[in-house]
C-alpha cells in the first residue's frame, strides 16, 4: 500500500518531520473513542426481540416510604438485567403533573417500550397520548388506568385483586368455623385505603367471595358486616379507625386488613381496645414479610392469612410484556391483562415463603 507523506514544520525548532497519512488517521480514531467512552455500542435491531439491547423506560408513580414500589421496580430492574435489556426509572414522587412530563422525558430519550405505574387513572390521559402519538407500546402495572385509555395500552400487569382477596377470605372463614363453631353470629369488619378508592372496593369483594363461599355450608352462621373504615395504606393512618371500631364493637371477631403496611396500626389499635388476642382473626393483603414473620413467630395469633400480590413477580412480568409488545406480540397478553399468579400464606405454610432478605413473598421460581 502507497502512504503518501504529510510533510510538517516544527515551529519550535526549524526541523521537518515527516508523518503518514494512516498515522493521522489511527490518531483521530483514538480521539473519537476516547470522547465516547461510556457510550453503548451499537446494538442489532434482530437481538431486541429477545430483550437484549431493548431500552424500556419505567414511570414509577412513586419510590420513596414504600417497600412495596420499591420491589416492584426491583422486579423489573433485574428482569431487565436478565434479559441484557436497559431500564430508564423515573420517579414521579406522586405527582401526575410530573409523571406526564417524565413520560415526555422518555419519549425524548427515544425508549422503546415505556412501562407506566399510574399515579392516576385517568390523570395520565395526555402521556398515553402522546406515547400512541409517538408509537411507542405502553405496558401499564400495578395502577389500574380508566377504561376510556385501555385501548392506548398494549397490556395491563397486575394480580386479579377479588381473585386473591378471596384466597384470604377463604382462609379465615374456614378459621372462624374451627374457632367459634357452626352457628352464631361473627361481627367483620374491612379496612382499606381511602374512599372511592377502587383498590379497597375489590379487594373487599374478592374476601367477601372467598367467605361467602365457605360460609353457604354454615347457614346458622350469621354475619354481621359492620360499615368500611379507612387507614389511608398507612399505619398511623389505620390506628384510630380500627381502634374506634372495636372499642364501639367488642365482640368483634373478625377484621380484613386490606395492606399489610397498615398491619402496626392495626394491631396497636386493637390493643388499645383490648381485643387483640385469641378472641380474634385477622385476614391481611399484600404478603408483606412483616406479616409472614407474625404468623410464623405467633402461629396462633390473631393473623392467620395474607393474600400475596406480589411486587417483584409483577415487576418481573411487566417487563416480560414490555418485549412483547416491542414484538407486538398481542397472544401475550391476551385481553390486554396479564394477571401474576398469588397464593395465600397462613401459619401453615409461613415458613415456606418467609425470607428476611426480601419486604414481599415471591412466586417460589422467582425465589
């Protein structure tokens, strides 16, 4: 190969050097790869159907005070990893104003699958415009939206919330018969997040369904369903209205404790009222490890079911989903819903799914 010569001037001394073409160029390719250090390499479109290379942006309603949001993400972050995929997460910090301009952050960085925690069901109508608008698939988890965006979505992942209810229902009527027998009459009492909160009316239903169930072979049983109270999902929050209603109700025999997060309150509400005990059952949602370490260490004590919806297996799915629909594959989420399977944890089977390690029970072949 001919190298032509360049011929230069040292101004410093007077003297010629000579230096080649193709060392000017090897030079410049040094330059260039220095100032792209910590750039991805390109990646080949055909490896982004399996996940590999795939840049999934995650809008997160919220992070911080929640180990449940914070599981879920893990769920996704190291499906992700598994999968050789990039997650972006953006925190909206409960703001819907925020996560709408997050989801234009996204949109900006040229992701291409955006999975959506909603703040808001129907608060996040303009980003679920604006991805369609973009063509970008959007998998919601977690937050149900409204039914007027269902169609922007390509899939919904979350645990069919009046199915696992009714695991815990189940649980505790059938606890109830053993423990006050075949005929009376048993006060119950829900306690869920806030008002018109959609979350607290299902997962109310489904126990009801599980109790029920159980309950139609015991006619001369008689329920009383005293009316809904509200802890907000928080513990402090969840004190005073449990306490309220055992103090005004002390033969109070049943409560659903619809978020395992509230389960200190609850349980230091009953005390105050002085019906914490074995006068007592408590049905619980959510599989919060805290709960799974009550029953384990107090197996006889009032909590005797946490129905699991599990966080991290949800995270997992979501971005499972989020390949699919960069493959617009729509068998994998057949109806636009993808429901995770849930179990129930009861004292029985504490010791199985407890793990100190982890803030939520996880399907045992995610464990």
């Amino acid at each position: 190969m001919k190298i032509r010569k360049i011929r230069m001037h040292d101004t410093g001394s007077g003297r010629k050097r000579t230096v080649s073409t193709v060392s000017l160029v090897l030079i410049m390719i040094v330059i260039l790869a220095g100032c792209g250090r910590g750039a991805t390499a390109a990646i080949d479109p055909a490896d982004k159907v399996t996940g590999k290379g795939l840049v999934i942006g995650w809008s997160q309603r919220s992070l911080a005070g929640s180990d449940w949001y914070k599981t879920l993400v893990s769920g996704g972050q190291q499906e992700s990893s598994r999968l050789g995929a990039q997650l972006d997460v953006l925190d909206a910090n409960q703001s819907t104003i925020q996560q709408i301009q997050d989801v234009r952050t996204l949109i900006s960085k040229n992701v291409d699958v955006v999975v959506l925690n909603a703040n808001d069901p129907l608060g996040v109508a303009s980003a679920i415009k604006d991805l369609n608008a973009a063509g970008i698939p959007v998998v919601a988890v977690n937050s149900n939206l409204d039914p007027k965006l269902i169609s922007g979505l390509h899939c919904y992942v979350a645990e069919d919330q009046v199915a696992t209810g009714a695991l815990a229902g189940r649980e505790i009527a059938k606890k109830a018969i053993a423990k006050y027998g075949e005929s009376g009459t048993i006060k119950l009492v829900g306690l869920g997040g806030f008002p018109g909160d959609v979350l607290s009316e299902l997962r109310y239903r489904g126990f009801l369904k599980g109790y029920r169930a159980v309950m139609a072979d015991y006619p001369k049983v008689h329920t009383v369903e005293l009316p809904f109270r509200y802890g907000h999902w928080l513990p402090d929050q969840a004190l005073a209205p449990i306490r309220d209603v055992a103090t005004a109700n002390p033969d109070l025999k049943i409560v659903y404790n619809e978020s395992d997060v509230m389960q200190a309150g609850v349980r230091r509400g009953l005390q105050e009222a002085g019906l914490w005990g074995d006068k007592l059952l408590e049905g619980s949602y959510d599989g919060g490890m805290n709960a799974v370490g009550e029953m384990r260490s107090q197996p006889d004590g009032p909590l005797q079911a946490t129905a699991s919806n599990q966080p991290y297996d949800q995270g997992v799915a979501a971005i499972r989903m989020a390949v699919a629909a960069y493959n617009g594959d729509r068998s994998a989420c057949p109806g636009r819903t993808k429901y995770i399977p849930t179990t129930v944890v009861t004292p029985d089977n504490a010791d199985q799914y407890y793990d100190p390690r982890e803030t939520h029970v996880r399907a045992k072949e995610q464990r």
